[in-house]
C-alpha cells in the first residue's frame, strides 16, 4: 500500500454538492464553485477555480436536463433546486 494521500476529485464533489441542494433552494454556480473547492483544498488538493467551475456546471447542466434544477443567467448562473 502507499503512503500517498489521494486528493479529493472536483468531479464527484461537484456532483455530490449539487445533489445537496435542497428542493426550493436557491445558490449560486459561483457559491457551489466555492464550496467545491474548499472541499479539494480540505481533502489535500490545490485550489483551482476555473477547474471547480466546469465541475459545478456540467453536474448543474445535467441535473437540468432531468428536470431537477432550473438555472437563470443574469450575471452569475442562479440556481434553484424544483423537484
């Protein structure tokens, strides 16, 4: 076995946030992006916020498209969770 410490992946931790969001909950993809990132620099990885961004929006894109979430994009993608 290895010593190493295996960092945190910005892909599941995206998936698992978003799947977090509560029906009639509103948020941000740039608050999501953030709370995914804390959770890599927790876990041991670096922080990269442009990386955690297309995390968070490809899991928000996808739960659109089953109908779960409806996002609106003024200035920053509003997120709200609908079923």
């Amino acid at each position: 076995m290895s010593d190493e410490k295996k960092s945190i992946g910005r892909v599941s931790t995206a998936n698992q946030i978003v799947a977090g969001i509560g029906v009639g909950d509103k948020t941000t993809l740039g608050k999501l992006a953030k709370q995914v990132d804390d959770v890599v620099v927790v876990g041991g990885g670096k922080s990269n916020m442009p990386v955690a961004i297309t995390a968070v929006r490809h899991a928000l894109n996808m739960a659109e498209s089953f109908g779960l979430m409806r996002l609106t994009k003024p200035t920053d993608t509003l997120v709200e969770r609908i079923k």
